[in-house]
C-alpha cells in the first residue's frame, strides 16, 4: 500500500496519506483547514551511513516524522489568526463602552450583544433582566448540584 505526501497551498501543513494501490490522484482536501493540498515529491527511504557523512559530528536521530516542523508552522499561524480575532473583538467591545460611557450610560463587557457584522450592541433593559434571572438560575441549580454532590460523599 503506498503512502503519499501531500501539502496544503494554503496553511502549509503536510501529511501522509495510505491509499490501497498507486493512484494519481493530485490533490486532496487538507484536514486543517479544508484547502487543496498537492502531492508532493517524497524523499526516498536512504539514509547514507558512510563516515565520510559523520565528519561534522553525528547526524541527529530520525525521529520518524518529517512533518513536526510544518505542524507547528500550521499551528503557530492558526493561533495568531485566532489572537488577531480575539484582540480585535476586544478593541471592537472596548471602543463600544467608550462611547456609552461618553453617552452617560454605564455598562461593562457583561452587557454587549454581539452582531453579525463584527460590532456590537448593548443589551436592553428587558434584556438584562432575562440574562440576569438565567444567571441567577444557573447559579441555583449549581449551588444545589454541589450541596447534594457533598451529602453523597
């Protein structure tokens, strides 16, 4: 059964792929992201031991997986498109209460509404009162969770 390699063009990340027999497929889908990936040229399955190759010192082991460099690089770079995304909810919600507090109404993150467009809005007063009486139930019902939780012990 062969084993392809394959890349995505679009996060970078490499994988291996077992097809039952030789295929010529080209691409597939990437598993991270859902891109197309190529096929790529694999290495052969050599490794040159002469001790000419050893006069820099030993080479490092062969760990089995070529491939941990590139799933870092792919996750190094889906955590900074999250952290991104992340700080700019954060300037978006802070900008938001800047400008209520500006108006003389005070809220915090707690009363944001999010839209689909990226901004935000705040909650109104009938709003609040449901969120607050779902907190406050929510709150209930795991304060009494716990308390049977200790009489069980």
């Amino acid at each position: 059964m062969p084993v392809y390699e394959f890349q995505c063009n679009s996060c970078g990340l490499q994988f291996e792929k077992l097809f039952k027999r030789v295929t010529d497929v080209k691409t597939l889908e990437c598993p991270t992201c859902g891109s197309d990936a190529k096929k790529m040229v694999s290495a052969s399955n050599f490794s040159f031991t002469h001790p000419q190759s050893q006069l820099n010192g030993m080479a490092p082991p062969n760990t089995g997986t070529s491939d941990d460099w590139n799933f870092d690089k792919a996750i190094g770079r889906d955590a900074e498109k999250k952290w991104a995304d992340v700080e700019k909810r954060d300037s978006a919600k802070t900008a938001h209460i800047k400008q209520e507090r500006k108006d003389g109404r005070i809220i915090s993150r707690n009363h944001l509404i999010p839209k689909g467009d990226g901004s935000y809005r705040t909650m109104g007063e009938k709003e609040r009162v449901q969120v607050n009486q779902k907190r406050d139930t929510a709150f209930q019902v795991a304060k009494a969770a716990k308390k049977k939780m200790k009489k069980s012990e």
